[in-house]
C-alpha cells in the first residue's frame, strides 16, 4: 500500500513537471529582457557617437573635467531617489548613510580605490573619443573584457575556460588589427580642424580599459565582502567621485573655469552625454536582472556595428577591409566569451 502510495506520489510530480516545462515563458519578462537589450545596444552606440560629436563639432568646447563632475552628482542624486523609494523616505535614506557611512568610516574609505579609478576613467573616455573615430574606440575600448578578466584571476581568484582564454586572445589580436588601420588612416573629413592624436587616443582607451577593469572587480569585491547595498555603494562612489572631480577640475582647468564659468560650452550634446554617462549604469543593472550575459555580449556587439554605420554617415569614416576583419574579431571575441561559464 505505502509502494502504491509512493508511486502515486512520483507519478503527481512527474506530471506537475511535465506541465510546468511545457508553460510558455512569461511574456511580460521576455518583452522587459528584450526591451533592456534594445536599450543597452541603443545606449552604448549613442553614446559614443554623440560624445564624438560634442568633442569634435564647431564652437566652444566644454571642460571634461567639469561633466564628470555633473555624472557623479546624477548618480549621486539617482541612488539616493531610489534608496528613498524603497526604504520608506527620508528617514531611511539619512538611516542608511548613518549607518553605512557615518558609523563605517574606514569601510566607506575601501571605496575611494575604485572611486578614484572611475575618475580617471571618465577622464580619459573625453580624452579617447576626442583623439579616435567613434568605431575605431568603440572597438578598442572591448579591451576591458580582457582588462576585467585578468583582474579577475589576479584578485578573485575565478577560473576561465579555455574557450575564455581563446577568445581574449581573438580579442587582444583583433583590437590590434583595429589599432593598426586607424594609425596609418585617420577619418578623411572631421568636423573641425583641430589636430588629432590617434596614438594618443589609443594609449588614453587602453589606460581607460585598465581603469575600468581594476575598479569593475576590485567594486565587485567591496560588494561581496558586505551586506551594503549596490545602491549605497554608488552613493558612496558618487561621494568620492565628487570630490575627486572637484579637484580636477581645479587643477586641469581651474583659471579657465573661473574665467568662462562651469559650465563653459555646455549645449545639448553635452547634456545627452552626461545624462547616458550617468544612466548607463542603471541601464546595465536592468540587463543583469532581466537577460543574461550572453544576450548581454549580443547586445555590445550590435552596439559596435551600428557606431561603425553611423561613423560612415556623421563622419565620413572610411571602413576598410582590416577594419571589418579587426572588428568581426572582436565581436566574435566578445559572443564567446559572454556565451560560456
């Protein structure tokens, strides 16, 4: 009897799963996954394309120095918004920065390291886009995958694949290959006459990578030795960043901002920069949640291939055939890498 019993049991389950595997996936998260990718691909094309523009069109040109500053303040007043909203209000926002800030000084300091490391890579984006084709960065700057990795090993101590391995090496030989095409011709019609450094752009994407990569695992540390949420932590990057950005300010250009003003040269473009700089991030946590790294990896790829047919119409970019295959590199780099564990 207890047999029958059980096997009755097993046949229930059995059939409960069959049924459940059979479901369709929810239609809403497919629509919110899809929607995030679109938003993702869409955002790391505009904003290329249009930090390229903003550094290169006629007219004044805005200090760099001062729109990292104005990013971290957006962020800033971002993660707090969102900690308000879920805490409850003021009073759980001024609760938190109490108790993770105020009461945890020398762990709110931990975060300085990357605080600064984010600084100076904001610093050096203006300094690439400005010397760089936006396809040709837009390629370039994939280093941080190889950046991130290696940090990754060194500090983490995660294990990658062989697949993982092999596809940093098509990454590193690709951007090479990239690097190499931009050096020898530059974009044929800017839009202003300002001389260009591609070298100097290259070396400026390259320590960009570096940067990103360092911060990106060393932040990623921070958060799994803590219970301190992602959203604190940004306010305290923002802090840091700030106050760090003040003083670049300061010491880049500060004769020159006292004299034409803060926001010295500031229009729409400079505006559409800034506010994609600052919700980029929010943008990435909506693809972590709803997709996942693959499709994630899909969506860089698309994103490169559209800023190089949106360079040939804005700036005249001329795509040769060591571009393609320097660029096909790196997005077949980066579809491996995303697509194994």
């Amino acid at each position: 009897m207890s047999s029958y019993k059980k096997s009755d049991k097993d046949a229930i389950v059995s059939i409960e799963t069959t049924i459940s595997l059979q479901q369709p996936p929810d239609p809403h998260l497919r629509f919110k996954r899809y929607l995030s990718l679109a938003i993702l691909a869409i955002q790391n094309a505009v904003l290329v394309l249009i930090a390229r523009y903003s550094r290169t069109m006629p007219g004044e040109r805005f200090f760099s120095t001062t729109a990292v500053v104005v990013q971290e303040l957006l962020k800033l007043i971002t993660s707090a918004v969102i900690i308000i909203f879920y805490s409850g209000g003021l009073r759980g926002l001024f609760s938190e920065i109490d108790k993770n800030i105020i009461k945890a000084p020398w762990d709110t300091l931990r975060v300085s390291v990357p605080a600064i490391l984010y600084v100076i890579q904001n610093n050096l984006f203006y300094v690439a886009v400005s010397n760089l084709p936006a396809a040709t960065f837009q390629v370039v700057f994939q280093s941080k995958i190889l950046t991130t990795a290696l940090f990754a090993v060194l500090i983490l101590n995660q294990k990658l694949s062989a697949t993982k391995w092999l596809s940093l090496v098509v990454l590193t030989v690709g951007i090479a290959t990239v690097q190499v095409e931009t050096t020898v011709s530059k974009e044929t019609k800017e839009l202003n006459t300002e001389a260009q450094s591609p070298i100097l752009g290259f070396i400026a994407v390259i320590a960009a990578s570096l940067t990103s990569g360092f911060a990106g695992v060393y932040f990623e540390k921070i958060l799994k030795d803590s219970q301190v949420s992602v959203w604190m932590r940004n306010i305290q990057l923002a802090i840091f960043g700030c106050t760090l950005g003040l003083v670049a300010v300061w010491v880049n250009d500060g004769p020159q901002v006292m004299e034409l003003g803060f926001f010295y040269g500031y229009n729409r473009y400079t505006v559409g920069v800034i506010l994609n700089q600052a919700l980029g991030g929010l943008i990435v946590a909506c693809v972590v949640k709803y997709a996942d790294n693959i499709l994630k990896g899909f969506a860089t790829s698309i994103a490169i291939i559209v800023s190089c047919v949106c360079s040939i119409f804005i700036f005249s970019f001329h795509i040769t055939p060591t571009f393609i295959i320097g660029a096909i590199m790196v997005i077949l780099s980066v579809c491996m890498y995303s697509g194994t564990k």
